[in-house]
C-alpha cells in the first residue's frame, strides 16, 4: 500500500495502467512492474459468521384434524363450501 507523499491519502491503482493515482491531489506514481503492485483480496470468515440453513417441508397440503374442525366451525360458523 503506498500513500501520496503530498497529501498522504491512499494511491489507487489505474485499471491496464502501470499508475497508482492520488484522488485528492491527482499525483500520479508509475511503477516499473506489476511485479512492484498487486491487488490481493482476502475475506476470512469466522465460525460465528456461518450459519446453517433450515428449510423446512410446507405444511400447506397437511389437513387439519377432526378436532380442529369443530373448534373452528364452533368458533367461526359453519361455511358453504370449505376449502381446507
């Protein structure tokens, strides 16, 4: 990582240019290699950052029981066509 040495912000690096360029102050730093820079991204996740996911079957299609049938007929009235 280099910083320019006028205004000490961050050089970026100028795609297909051998250039790193400061955004303040436009200072360009030419570099002989590609060898000389390189950009490396690293991400590292912890164990805490993991997390299973859980899918679960849909209960959609399941009928309801007797039971619940009457509770529910009790509670709302009896309907004309039900669906369930």
């Amino acid at each position: 990582m280099k910083f320019c040495p006028k205004c000490n912000n961050i050089l970026i690096p100028i795609k297909g240019k051998n250039i790193l360029l400061c955004r303040a102050c436009d200072y360009e730093y030419k570099f002989t290699s590609k060898d000389e820079y390189k950009i490396i991204k690293k991400i590292q996740h912890s164990e805490s950052e993991k997390a299973p996911i859980v899918v679960e079957k849909s209960e959609m299609h399941k009928k309801i029981s007797e039971d619940d049938r009457k509770a529910f007929e009790e509670f709302f009235g009896k309907m004309e066509n039900p669906t369930y």
